[in-house]
C-alpha cells in the first residue's frame, strides 16, 4: 500500500538518525525526501484519502533552505521535507492534487523566495508593500521605502461573454470586517465566477516568532486570529512541550479542553445570530449576541478574562478553577442552551430564513474532497473529520466528543452543523466541570539544549490548527510556523458562490465566516 509506505520509511529514518522523529501532536512522524519524491508522495496521499495540512518553507541551522508539507492521513500526520541547495530557488508544486496548496506555495514566494517550477506565480502577501527581491524571512534589514510607490498591477482572471460585468468589492469594506478584495464577474445578478485576493492584513509575525524565547512564543501565537487563541496556543504548546518532552497532569489538559470548548461555543454562537441577520433576521443577532455577552461575562468570573488569550502556557494553565467558577460556568451554560434549544425552533420553522438558507451556497461532497473543505464547513458538506475524534490528544480520547456531519453542503447544513456542534461542546463543557481531575494545573518546563522540530495540531471552532515550532537549542525559535484553515477554505468559497446571486455573498461569506486574519502571517 502507497501510503503505509511513506509512514513505514519515516519510522525508519527515525530509528536509523532520528530525524523522523517529530515531537508534539499525537501519530506524527518526519520523513526526508528527494526532489523526485516529493510529487509522488503528495500524489499517494491524495490518491488514498490523505488531507494537506499546511506548507512552509524554512532555512536550518547551515542556513539551507527546506521546504516542508504537513499531511494527515488514516496512520497519523506525516512532515515531508523537501531540502534545497545552494543553487535551488525553486521546487515542484503539489497544487495538482491539493489545489489549496497553490495559496500556500505563493506565500512561500513572497516570504522566503522559493518558487515552484509552474502554475500561479502572482504574489499572495507582498501587495508592493516591499521589493519583489526582499524576502522578510531571510533577509534581516528593512528594505527602504521607494521614493514613488510602487503600483501593484494585479492579474486577475478575466471573464468575458455578451452580458458580463464585474463587480469589484473591498479591500475597504462599510462596516468593521478585515480587508479583503472580492472580484465578481457576473451577469445580471448571477455570479459566474468569483476571484479573491487576500492578505492586506499581512503583520509579520512568522518573523516575530523568530526574535522571541520559546517560553514566550505562546503569548503572540494566541494572537495569530483573535477568535482562535485557544487553539493556537495550545497548538504552539502542544509542539513546545513535546520537544521539552514535558508531562501535563490530567488536571491541565481537562482546563485546556474547558477552555477550547468555551472558545468554540462562544463564536457558535455569535455566528448563529450573525447568519440570521445577513438573512435579514435581526432578532437572531440580538439574541445570539446576548447569550455570546452572557457566556464571555461568565468565562470573565470563572477564568480571568473574556477571551483566553493568556489562559493556556508552557506546562499547563496561567491559573486553576475555583469551585466558585464551576458553579458560575455550570449555571451559565444550561441557561444559554435552554435559549439556544428555542431559539433553533425559530430558525427552524422560521419561512423567511429558510428560503435564504437551503440551496444558498452549496458545496457538494465531492466538491468538498476535491478541494480539501475542512473543520465545520467541511462536516456541513460530508467530510467526516473531526481532529478531537480521528486523531484525539489528551484529554479528548476520555471525553469523546461526538462528531456532527451532514452532506447538503448548504448555508442551512453549516448553520444545523453549528447548533449540533454547540450543544455538544455544552456536552463536553459540563461533563469536563463534573469531572476535573484533582492536582497540578501546570508544571516547569526546561527547553532542550539540542534543535527540534515540534508540531502541535488542535481542532480549532472552525477546523484544525497546526502549528510547526523549530528550535536551535539556545532557548530562542528558529522557525515557527502557524496555520488557520481558512487556508483550505477560502478558495471554496469562490466556488460555492458560483451561481447564486450577488446578495446571496454576505450570508454564504458569513456561513463560513473565515479568517482573514489568521493566514496573512
């Protein structure tokens, strides 16, 4: 079998030099490739079910570059690396068979300078906000601003027939969202095609990782996509503490799934009632918006802060639960569920937002697979993945959340997988406060004085977030390398608007609600 074969050479590599050995997430291994090999591994994992969960490039200790893949498939993940001579500034692309690869490897472009040998090479991040010679990952001086701004003449794909127009939307939006530019080529009011150019947020924070102590890189990676601290904090833990090679008490990984689970019913739902007035449905916005104030006051009481940007850190938990804060989260939530039970009648039963819902921005399964959906838009379109069940870290195998799919693909199937999805983590919530193990909630963490490679993967509210962490051994961050799925997910969007009408976006947009944020690093 292909794809086993992969898994069996990075085990023995690992015991061969240990370079397979990959520390952090759960079933993760490392293999070294040649450039020959890289295309027929993509191809294998794909061809046998095998997701990619990021791509980056990165430069060792020598100062030669590596280009890595991150892919999950049935044994475990699996890191390929790609490494590159002196005289190499490019390298294969995998787009073929992972079409939201293609984003990834122009980023690669813009921040490192290594180019795949064909398909898309248009800038993904720079905009002209730096020379198309400077590389922020390599080259360590700013370059100077030019005199006269640069104009950045972006190739969009044209579309042209008798009838067709475009509509250009953004990077300056009316109301409070990130800047994202939205190219509609239309008829009438029936979308074509849609392109979108992102990365206007673009804050230089894989370079920031790299000024920082790897005792510290937990405080910026919580702030990676602020709806996500969480998970991106536990996923840059996850990866610290297994190249430490730290135990956690039970007592800590239990507060850390309190806190992911709190993290992912709050934005259920505030995206509930956000869904429902993009379908002109204000009352959804104004109960939803007071369960979500109702939730953050009582994670404020019982936690410390509204969002736990600073809860999770090396070796465990910033601070315990009182007593105290488990009757205040128990009271909480059954309040907020018992209005959330009522509240999906309505939505239910509600004509008006039905007819906006059902058969609005449809991605079939296959579509889906195709392009690589994940996290909840992904289970909304027949994509039974779900990291805290297929490949669960402690405490989620004791727990055992239950996994919610469904195969329309629609606003209404992400809006259903939504309120499934938040009852369960109501589930999960109140069983981890019944049940929280006595003990330490953190303990020391002593860095390794030898360079490694870690790698944390948590199942963020909207999909999996992955996190690579390299270390030189001097307590600083070589490379640090985090990812939102948003990556895999926003192309999907451009597909799933095909067809509809132009009013329809914001609320296709918004059933997804995707992170601008998150992947303009």
């Amino acid at each position: 079998m292909p794809l086993q074969r992969w898994f069996d050479q990075a085990a023995q590599q690992s015991e061969s030099n240990g370079d397979g050995v990959i520390a952090g997430a759960p079933k993760a291994w490392g293999l070294i490739v040649a450039r020959d090999k890289w295309r027929l591994a993509a191809e294998h994992m794909a061809a046998h079910g095998g997701r990619l969960l990021s791509l980056w490039a990165s430069r060792d200790g020598n100062g030669d570059d590596i280009v890595r893949a991150a892919f999950i498939a049935s044994p475990g993940v699996l890191v390929l690396s790609l490494p590159l001579t002196a005289a190499e500034v490019d390298y294969p692309g995998i787009e073929q068979w992972f079409p939201s690869a293609g984003r990834m490897q122009r980023a690669v472009a813009d921040l490192s300078g290594l180019r795949i040998t064909d398909a898309d090479t248009r800038p993904w991040l720079r905009h002209a906000a730096w020379p198309e010679s400077y590389h922020p990952l390599i080259h360590i001086n700013t370059p100077p601003s030019p005199a006269v701004p640069v104009i950045d003449n972006y190739a969009f794909v044209l579309v042209e027939g008798d009838g067709v127009h475009e509509i250009p939307v953004g990077p300056i939006h009316a109301g409070i969202i990130e800047p994202g530019h939205f190219r509609f080529s239309v008829v009438g009011e029936k979308v074509l095609r849609l392109e979108e150019r992102l990365g206007y947020v673009h804050k230089g924070i894989e370079r920031r990782f790299s000024e920082l102590p790897m005792l510290s890189g937990h405080r910026l990676a919580a702030r990676v996509s602020g709806d996500s601290a969480v998970a991106f904090s536990w996923a840059y833990c996850q990866a610290l503490e297994g190249i430490a090679a730290a135990h956690l008490p039970p007592r800590a990984t239990w507060l850390r799934a309190l806190a992911l689970e709190l993290e992912r019913l709050a934005n259920h739902l505030g995206d509930l009632g956000a869904i429902g007035n993009d379908a002109g449905f204000a009352f959804g916005l104004a109960q939803f918006s007071r369960l979500k104030e109702q939730l953050l006051r009582a994670t404020q009481r019982a936690l410390g802060q509204r969002y736990l940007m600073d809860f999770i850190v090396p070796g465990g938990t910033r601070l315990d639960l009182a007593s105290t804060g488990t009757l205040i989260l128990i009271e909480s939530i059954e309040s907020i569920m018992a209005e959330v039970d009522t509240l999906r009648t309505i939505y239910d039963e509600h004509a008006g937002l039905r007819d906006r819902f059902v058969g609005a921005g449809v991605v079939t399964p296959a579509l889906a697979a195709k392009l690589g959906l994940t996290g909840l838009a992904g289970r909304a379109s027949g994509q039974d993945f779900d990291l805290r069940c297929d490949l669960p870290c402690d405490p989620y195998g004791d727990l055992a959340p239950q996994k919610t799919v469904r195969s329309e693909g629609d606003v209404a199937a992400r809006v259903a997988v939504r309120f499934d999805e938040a009852t369960e983590s109501a589930r999960l919530i109140k069983r981890v406060l019944r049940h929280l193990p006595i003990g330490l909630h953190h303990v020391p963490v002593s860095i390794p004085s030898e360079g490694a490679l870690g790698v944390g993967m948590i199942e963020g509210w909207r999909g999996p977030i992955f996190l690579a962490l390299e270390t030189d051994g001097s307590g600083m961050i070589l490379r640090c390398h985090p990812h939102d799925p948003s990556w895999q997910n926003w192309p999907v969007i451009e597909h799933a608007v095909i067809d509809n009408i132009v009013p329809d976006f914001p609320l296709i947009n918004k059933s997804f609600n995707l992170s601008y944020s998150g992947h303009d690093l």
